[in-house]
C-alpha cells in the first residue's frame, strides 16, 4: 500500500491539481507516507540499536512481562528449589551443564544455594518449549552473576544462565533446570 501511495504522489506532483478534494487527497496521503516513513525509520533503528548491542534479539524471545509477574514466577521456581522439587538436566544434550558444575566443583548444596541467590532483576526473556508434544510450555530464561571458584581455587565472577521449566502435576509443581552453565551468548535483560 505504501508503494501505491508514493506512486499516487509522484503521479500528482507532474499534473495540475484542480480541485480542493484533490489537494486534500493529495495531503491526506502525503500524511500517510510521512506516518509511514517515520515507522520504518524507528524499525531500522531499531535493528541498528540491536545490532551495535551485539546482535538481534530472537524474535521467539518474550520480555513482555512486568516485574511482579517475573516476582511470582521465581518465588515458584524458588519454593521448588527449597522443597528440592527439582533437578538439573545431565544428560547428553545438556553436557554444558555438567561441564559447568564440574569445573566450579559445585555440590548438590552450592547448585541449590546458586539457584536460590537468582533475582528478578536477572530475569531476560521466556520462550516456547520447542520440543514435539511440549510447545505450549513456556521456558523461563535468567542470568544471574555469582562469585564462584574455579577448580583451581582462584575465584571469578560468573554469569550463570539458567532456564526454567515449570510443570504441573498432580501432586504440585516441580522445576526442572534444563540450562544451568556459563553465558555463552548475548543477553537482553527485561528490568536492567
């Protein structure tokens, strides 16, 4: 539309206009691609602001959410950690995850305490689950920075990524941690 509309104004510009509803017409469209305009302006900027920040944030990604939401949502997560509702995904797909707890020689005790420390402050994004049977499940995404020591003792701040998935069951919710490692992408906070 917004082509037919240029194409319209270029097209009455050459002509001699005769009428006042033709005038009128003529600003109301040109009103429309300014309007126009100034919206594809603000889309490249923003692009443009995305990318000097170090890249596009996925589309898939929703930070569309206010604090309180965030509050609740990682009171639940939390409340599950404290009544050891939950667990930390080891297996193959998540080696980065063991990988992680192997080189800060986290025990059971300092994943919890960990996970626990995490504040809505930290909180990025959700997206959907995108596993087959599972996509109405949404995944909530934290990164949080932690003073942690290294498998040789020296300590090093460290910005721990997690992800979150909450189920409900029958006998309650439970967490499960599907990512729990060092960042190893950009990340968009929601509240900072």
């Amino acid at each position: 539309m917004e082509l037919i509309t240029c194409h319209i104004i270029a097209s009455h510009s050459n002509q001699r206009l005769k009428t006042l509803k033709e005038i009128n017409d003529l600003a109301i469209l040109n009103q429309l691609v300014h309007k126009t305009l100034r919206k594809a302006y603000n889309i490249v900027l923003l692009h443009y602001k995305e990318m000097v920040r170090g890249g596009a944030m996925n589309p898939h990604y929703d930070q569309n959410y206010t604090r309180e939401q965030i509050v609740l949502t990682l009171q639940t997560i939390q409340d599950c950690v404290r009544e050891s509702r939950f667990y930390i995904s080891k297996n193959e797909n998540r080696q980065e995850n063991v990988d992680f707890i192997n080189e800060y020689n986290l025990t059971s005790e300092k994943q919890k305490e960990i996970l626990l420390q995490i504040a809505p402050e930290d909180f990025c994004h959700t997206l959907q689950n995108t596993n087959l049977g599972y996509e109405y499940e949404v995944l909530y995404v934290f990164c949080s920075q932690i003073m942690l020591f290294n498998f040789e003792g020296n300590e090093e701040m460290v910005d721990v990524y997690t992800k979150f998935n909450i189920i409900g069951i029958s006998e309650g919710k439970r967490v499960v941690v599907i990512s729990f490692h060092k960042r190893n992408k950009p990340i968009d906070y929601c509240f900072k």
